[in-house]
C-alpha cells in the first residue's frame, strides 16, 4: 500500500512538472508610439534557438521547455526587450527613431539598426545641430564626418558651404552629395531656408552598398536629412527658442601699412610723400585702419524658433515657425528668412498609414554687388577698399580753422589721396532686394496588406522663386567738400524671375521576414522625377528721373543683356535591393537600378548601376562572445557603382540654333552647337572595406579604405578649330580616388552624474588623373594655374617657380623647368607642376562634450591640410609698383633697396608676375564651436505647472583659426582668391523654454 501511494504521488509529481516544464504562453507586442501592433516581430528564448513571431494582429504564442525563461523580443527598427516569461504578456517597443543615434535611414524601405548596415556611413545627431547659429545647416557637418569637406567660402549670410565627400570624382560634373529630406532630392538653393532646428538627424552614406540603390544621383555620396516628427500618445508641446548675438571678422593673415609705416615704403623707394601729407599725419595723427573701418565689428544677429507637437492614438504632428535675421560685414550683405514646417501622420487603420510633409520658406536677402561680381576687382568693393585704400585717407571729410584745428565733417564719399569713390556712396544711390520663396512638400501612402509586406507610395515636390529686383539712381555730378568730383550717371533697372520645380514620384513594395535564425528584406520599387525651371532678366539704363525707374523709362536696351531660358529633364528608374542575415552575424546586401535620363541621346540613355556587400559581425561568434573587453568587432566588404549626369546640360547632346551676328541690317540664324549623340553617363566604381571596434565599454574605432574610379567623365573636348566649334560635351577620361578614413570616440568619464567624451577623425584621399581624350595625356587649363596630366592629381598647381631676389641687383629670379636659375619669366617654357593642390589631401576633425548634471560644453574643431589658393590680393598689395596708388602690406617694408640685402621682394620698378610666390598654405585648424548651456533642474519647473524644461546657452562659432594663409581667409573652395569675403566670429547668447 506505502509502495503504491508513493508511486502515485510521484507519478503527480512528475507530471505536474512536465505540465510546467512544457507550459504555454502567449502574449502580444505592440508599438510604444501609437499603441499598433507589430507584425513579425522576433519573439526568442534567450540561449536556445526556439521561438517564433507575431501574427498580423501583433499576437504570439510560444511553448517553453524551461521554468522562468527569459525572452528577447526584437523587431526591425525597434529597441530590443528581454524580459521574464509569463503566462499573459503586454510587450511595448520603443521605436529607435526615440534614440536616432542608433537607428538609421539609408535608402528607400524602413530605418535600419546602425549595426546591421553592410556600406560606411556616418551619422551626425541632434546634438551637433543644437550648435548651429548661421541660418545654413550644412556648417554643423564641419569637422564631424571622417572624409567630408564642408568648406564655407564666405561670410555672407546667404551663401552656401562647399560640401564634397572622398575627394574630386568629377571635373566639369557637381562634386556635390545627393540631399534626401525625407525621402525626396532637395537641391543647395533649398539649404538655406531650410530650418536647422527642424532636422532630427543627418545621416552620411559613402560607399556603394549605401549609396548604389540611388544609382545616377550618387556618385558623390548621399547625405539623408531626417526631420523632427510628432509622436503618437504624446501630450502637446510647445517650445520656444531665442537667440540674439553679433558677428565680427575671423583674423587676418595679412596686415596692411599704417601712415608712418606707408610713408616710410615711399621713402623707401624714392617715391616720397608731399610735405602736406606727413604734416598731416604727424600733427594731427591720420592713421586709418581700414578693415576696421569698412568691416563691422558688431553685426547684429538673431533667431527666434517656436514648436509644435503632440499625437493622439491615431495621428501625430509637428508645427514649427523660425524667424531668423543676420547682418553681413560689409554694407549690403543681410539676410531675413521666415520658414514654416509641418508633419502630419496618420494611422487610418492597422493596414494603413498617411502622411505629409512640407517646408515652406522666404528669404529676403542682400549680396554686396561689387563683391559678388566675379568680372573684376572693382575699388567700391569694401574688401577690396579695406586693402587698397591709403592709410592718411580719412574716412570723413575734414577742414582747418584759422588756429589750424582740424574740424571734422561729414562722411567721406570720396576719398582725397586714394581717390577711391566709397563703398557707401553707391550703395546710397541704389535699391537691390533679392528674394527667394522655396517649397518642399511631400505625401505618403503606407499599405501593410499581410505580416511583413509594405507598400508605400511618395508624392513630392521641390521648387523655388528667385526675384531680383536693381535699380540704380541717376544723379548730377558731385563735388564733395574736400573738392573732389563724383561723376554723374544716369540711373539703370534691372529685373530677373527664375522658376524651378521638380516632381518625384516614388512607388516601393518592401517584404521583411524573420525565418527562424534567417532575415531577409526584399524591396523593389520605380521612381520618376520631371524638372523644369523657366527664367528671364530684362536690363534699360538711361533713366533720368529716380521716381520713374522703369524699365520702360531707360533711353537704352541692348538685346545682348536680355536674358530668356526654359529648360525640362525627365529622369525614369527601376531599382531592387536585397538583405539576408543569419542570427545577426552574417550578412549579405546586393542592389540594382537602371535610370534614364532625357539628357543623353536615345540610344545611349539608360544606365545599369549596381552593388554588392558583405559583412561578418566577429563578435558574436562563439569564440569572442564572452571576450569581456570586446565589445563589438566587424569586417565589411563592398563593390559597386554609381552614376553622374549632372555634368550634362539638358540639350547637350542635341545639335544647336542660335542668333547670329546682324546681316544687311537684319538677324540671322547660326549653328552654335556641335550634336553628339554617343553622349551619356559618367559612371563612378567604388569599392569598401570596413573595420568596426569596440573596446572596454569606452572606446569605439571605425575605419574605412576605400578606392573610387571614374570613368566616361562628361567634359568639354576641344575641338579642331576647323570645325567651326571651340569646344563640345563628350565622354573621356577617368580618375581614381583612393584613401582612408579613421574616427574614435572615447568615453572618458561615464558616470549617473557625469558624462565626458572625446571624439576625432580624419581622412586622407589621394586623387590621380588615369585618362584624358584623344591620345593626350596633358591639357593646360587656360588663365587657372592648372593644368590636367594623366599621373597627377585634379588640381594640381602648374606654374613656374620664383626664386626669390639678386641681392646684387634687386631682380626677380625664377627657376626654369630644369631647376636652373633664370631672370627670364616664360610661362609657357618653364611652368611645372608644384606638388601643391588646391584639394586638401588631409581632412579631418575632432572635439569634446562634458556634461554634469544640467552643465555641458561642447568644442568642436575642424582642419584641413596639404590645401593651397593662389592670393590675386597680393598681386596688389605686394607689388612696388602698385604701391604708390594702393595700400601695401607691412612686407613691402622689407623691400630690396641696396647691393647685398637679402630678400624675396624685388626693387621698385620690377613686374612681378602670376608664379608661386603668390600661392599661398590654406591649410588651417579652427575651433568650429563652443557650446556652453545650463539646463535647469525639473523639479524647479514642478512648481511652475505650465514650464516641462528650461535651458539657457551660449555659442561662439569661430572662435579662433590657426593657419599661415596670407590672405582674410583660408576657407573659400577655389584656386584663386580675390579679395574675398572672410568668415564670421560669432558670439550668440539664448534661452529655450518647453511648454
């Protein structure tokens, strides 16, 4: 009887606990944001392989082997969950857009894990765009992304910067990355009024495998601009942000001649001054610093940002307003920008979602027309003024009373020993007002008919409207109290209009599915994109009333300055990708587009651009799993290729009519235009290899080395003068890219309290000319001090080389191609290459964020290395012979003047000419900003009701640069330089209240 009770009880006993053992639970996971269910979201029992997915309904049910399991549910843009097992489970994940450092969108189809992308990409977060005071987003990429130039050539508050990533891969196409807001292409004319606040994240892809999906749009590289969005079940928020600060001139690298130093150059080569003048200096001190005096010091500059956002179960939004305002340096440089922005997202039901997107801007600009003339060196440009003007120049105009005071009067129109008409006189007696009106606006249509199939459709439109508006007064002639004469004119107007629109239009069906260990992601989808832009410029000048400056008022129209262009570009493709990864370790990517473009001849339109990457995740192999000091470790692979048409105009291909010259009084017709139809895509092959290293929880290493080769490049070919033509497009030639990219970044101190961290990169890319056209490989670039050759870089410089001075006769010397010393100057005969390029070789940057509690400062800094601009300033200011008209730099002091000095600037009354001694080191390191904010405590706001968040900063953007360019600034993008426009020292001040 015992024996028979006690096998019962065991028999219960035991099962009872195969019932637990082999129990069964289920549950269901839905979405954090807005309450939806997650389809084929990966349901596992952490250390086996059992599990299974949710249904369309988010709903799963799994049987487990083990008592008080733990489960890892992940899902595809998600932020991963593991939590015990029970037997009714409620799962919400959190989407990775909450945290967009990890999350990342590189091409059409859904956002993507940072670590399971196969191409290199970098990723610049919200963070660094807090940071930006300038009205263009593009200055917060300075610095931050291994291999990417951002280079701001001017301090004019409307100009762009100059972006290029992994070196020159064209010569007469755009160097310039693709821009993708949201989903659709915008331009650089949309950059600034686009507003920086708006954006959530940039996101930088560089290589094939990221790139290639794009096909003709990518060669250079694409940068995808996420903006802010609203979030579903949140309460509405309103923020408020203002900021207010000045803006004054980075440091000069060359210092010009006060009046006691220019008088002593004057003596020095026996040009000297009248009596009048250094009477006038000694006694009553005239000493002008003209930068001082033409350059503001205080230009104002403010901002204002307010948002809206919020969400119901449904729908979401985000509503934002900016209002921004900047004062140039010089007179006739500001800027006044407004933008509206809207998002707007719906769940219609769990099949499907809607949304919309728009950006609306204007832009009320003033560009200095005498500095932004590229024609020539005008002395009513400020810039150049501020060099060339004398020092015992007044900037007013003075008198003496019979004691011989000096009273002074009135602001100088005219100066008296310069001779110079001031920059201000004819801004005065002018009215110029440019606006720019940009729209972007974008519709989305997402349908999931079945677990893990998407379709999705997008409706976009980029355009601007660009107005200018000139009309310049007439007036009599002029005598100024000093005596000097204005001559008079007769006054000009000028009106241009010019429209462009582009339609895209986007069609995708993306199947994502966890089989078990195995993901696969298939997306196929079409694109088409229309672009039209219509424009026109009319120009009368003899009007000689100001109150009817019209058009229709001036005596003159010449038809050579009316201006009328329409021009329309029809873009079709097809593209495919797909992914596989097996237990997130292996993985494997291929895509595959064919475009074409309306700009090449039908036979020779289409295009086929494809890629192909690997990637091996080591470190969550067996063997390096429980590596404690290891915390990530990945090789990647991947070879591919991508298009450019943008070095083609829209009819370059076509043979041409034109105007001809006048015949017996009549017009004529003319071909002005050579056909070529083989004409078609320039195409760029690139290859990857990547390593990505994390160690000890502190540090993480990426490093890339890549190898881009360009081919069929789209260039003007000279042509035999026989044919009547100058010149025509055509495909030839290649060139290789090749170089690497490092960047780390360190948690120093990681702590509840304090958080320090150190970042840095740098990248180095070596370019080479392979090919030119016709069998030739060299071929001068007239007037540019370039010259291209097959086994040197694009932009090398080519000129002859100065030898300095004969300190027996004060003659220049320069070296002949054959490195023997000659006075004979010959361009032609003894130009070489210097080994010197105006392309930085060297990029990089690096910088610190120190946080504690509600403290933190942020420093960031950007360099270049190994880059040259040749100085047309000094051509000027460091020329004897010019110097009894202009100002000369403190140099010119130690000018030869007797046998046996030794110098490097030749006696008066010698040329100098355009060779090397002009080019100039624009390699610089300069602070890009420093950040200091404060963010108030929250339970200081508690007792407000209203106030969620309160923060105050401070930003200095260029604070200091360290170069040797001689010249106001090394950062313009171009060979040579004149008298350019230098970047802005700006010190701001704000405060940012949450609502």
């Amino acid at each position: 009887m015992e024996k028979r009770l006690m096998t019962v009880v065991a028999g219960l006993a035991l099962s009872t606990s195969m019932a637990f053992a082999q129990s069964q639970i289920s549950g269901k996971v839905t979405a954090s944001e807005d309450g939806s269910p997650i389809i084929g979201a990966s349901i596992k029992v952490v250390g086996t392989n059992t599990g299974t997915v949710t249904d369309i309904d988010g709903n799963f049910m799994l049987t487990l082997q083990k008592p008080n399991a733990e489960l890892e549910i992940s899902y595809i843009g998600m932020v991963s969950k593991r939590l015990k097992a029970s037997a009714k489970m409620n799962v919400l994940l959190d989407s990775e857009s909450q945290s967009l450092e990890q999350v990342i969108i590189t091409g059409y189809g859904a956002a993507k894990k940072l670590g399971s992308v196969v191409g290199a990409i970098s990723n610049v977060g919200e963070k660094k765009l807090q940071t930006i005071v300038t009205p263009n987003f593009t200055d917060a990429l300075a610095g931050q992304v291994s291999g990417l130039s951002v280079l701001t050539s001017a301090g004019d508050p409307s100009q762009s910067a100059s972006i290029r990533l992994r070196g020159v891969n064209s010569i007469n196409s755009s160097n310039q990355p693709l821009f993708i807001l949201d989903g659709s292409p915008i331009s650089s004319s949309f950059f600034s009024t686009l507003n920086p606040s708006d954006i959530a994240n940039i996101t930088v892809l560089k290589d094939a495998a990221s790139t290639a999906i794009y096909g003709s749009r990518a060669a250079n590289g694409v940068i995808v601009i996420t903006s802010k969005q609203g979030k579903y079940n949140e309460s509405v928020q309103m923020t408020v942000k203002a900021q207010y600060g000045i803006s004054t001139p980075t440091a000069d690298g060359t210092t010009m001649m006060n009046s006691e130093q220019y008088i002593q150059f004057r003596d020095l080569i026996g040009q000297p001054v009248s009596d009048n003048i250094r009477n006038l200096v000694s006694k009553y001190g005239i000493s002008t610093n003209w930068r001082d005096e033409l350059l503001s010091s205080s230009a104002p500059t403010s901002d204002i940002n307010a948002t809206l956002q919020g969400g119901g179960q449904t729908m979401n939004y985000y509503l934002s307003f900016n209002h921004h305002e900047q004062d140039g340096l010089i007179e006739q440089s500001n800027m006044r920008r407004s933008t509206l922005a809207a998002r707007i997202n719906a769940r219609l039901n769990k099949f499907f979602k809607v949304g919309y997107s728009s950006n609306f801007g204007v832009q009320d600009y003033a560009v200095n027309s005498a500095w932004n003339d590229d024609s020539g060196i005008y002395l009513n440009n400020p810039l150049v003024a501020a060099r060339m003007a004398l020092p015992y120049d007044a900037p007013y105009y003075y008198s003496f009373d019979d004691n011989g005071n000096m009273i002074k009067g009135d602001r100088a129109a005219k100066l008296l020993y310069s001779g110079i008409t001031m920059p201000w006189w004819g801004i005065s007696k002018s009215d110029v007002s440019r606006k720019r009106v940009t729209l972007n606006m974008s519709l989305n249509e997402q349908l999931t008919p079945i677990e893990g199939l998407t379709f999705t459709a997008v409706q976009s439109l980029f355009g601007y409207d660009y107005t200018l508006d000139g009309r310049n007064l007439p007036y009599d002639k002029v005598t100024t109290p000093m005596g000097q004469t204005i001559a008079a004119r007769s006054g000009s107007v000028q009106t241009n209009f010019s429209r462009y629109y582009a339609y895209t239009l986007t069609h995708t069906a993306e199947y994502r599915k966890n089989f078990g260990n195995h993901y696969l992601n298939v997306l196929v989808g079409e694109e088409t994109r229309l672009e039209k832009s219509k424009g026109f410029g009319a120009y009368s000048q003899g009007q000689t009333d100001e109150r009817r400056l019209l058009l229709t008022a001036g005596t003159t129209m010449n038809p050579a300055s009316q201006s009328d262009s329409r021009e329309k570009v029809v873009a079709n493709s097809i593209f495919g990708n797909v992914e596989y990864n097996y237990l997130e370790k292996y993985y494997v990517y291929g895509s595959l587009r064919r475009d074409g473009s309306s700009k090449f001849a039908p036979d020779h339109r289409w295009g086929t651009f494809w890629s192909a990457g690997l990637k091996w995740d080591a470190k969550k192999e067996n063997f390096l799993k429980n590596v404690s000091w290891l915390d990530a470790l990945s090789l990647s692979a991947n070879y591919g290729t991508t298009g450019n048409d943008s070095g083609a105009g829209a009819y370059d291909y076509y043979g041409l009519f034109g105007n001809g010259s006048n015949y017996n009084g009549e017009g004529s017709i003319t071909i002005s235009q050579a056909s070529n139809y083989t004409l078609t895509w320039e195409t760029v092959s690139k290859f990857n290899l990547g390593l990505n290293i994390g160690l000890f929880d502190r540090l993480n290493l990426e490093a890339n080395y890549y190898i881009n080769k360009t081919s069929d490049m789209l260039m003007d070919i000279p042509y035999s003068m026989t044919t009547g033509f100058e010149s025509g497009a055509g495909n030839i030639g290649a060139m290789t890219n090749k170089g690497f990219e490092l960047s780390a970044n360190l948690d120093l101190i990681k702590t509840k309290d304090i958080r320090w961290t150190l970042s840095a990169n740098v990248g180095y890319n070596k370019n080479e000319i392979t090919e030119l056209f016709a069998g030739r490989d060299e071929y001068v670039i007239a007037n540019t001090g370039l010259k291209l050759q097959v086994g040197h870089p694009y932009g090398e410089f080519y000129s002859v080389r100065y030898a300095g001075v004969d300190p027996r006769t004060g003659e220049p010397m320069y070296y002949d191609k054959n490195g023997n010393v000659t006075k004979n100057y010959n361009e032609e005969e003894n130009s070489v290459f210097l080994g010197k390029n105006r392309y930085a070789p060297w990029i990089g940057g690096f910088g610190t964020n120190f946080t504690w509690k509600g403290l933190s400062i942020i420093a960031d800094f950007a360099w270049q290395s190994g880059k040259y601009m040749t100085v047309n300033d000094n051509y000027f200011i460091m020329n004897a012979n010019q110097g009894t008209s202009f100002n000369q730099s403190v140099e010119m002091l130690n000018i030869w003047t007797h046998p046996g000095q030794i110098t490097d600037i030749p006696a008066y009354g010698y040329d100098i000419q355009f060779d090397d001694h002009l080019l100039s080191d624009a390699s610089f390191l300069r602070m890009k900003t420093l950040t200091v904010q404060y963010e108030l405590p929250k339970k200081w706001m508690a007792a407000t009701r209203c106030l969620k968040g309160a923060k105050v900063f401070g930003i200095a953007r260029n604070l200091f640069t360290i170069t040797d360019f001689k010249g106001y600034d090394p950062e313009p993008d171009i060979n040579l330089v004149q008298f350019n426009y230098p970047n802005t020292r700006q010190f701001v001040i704000g405060a940012e209240l949450t609502f």
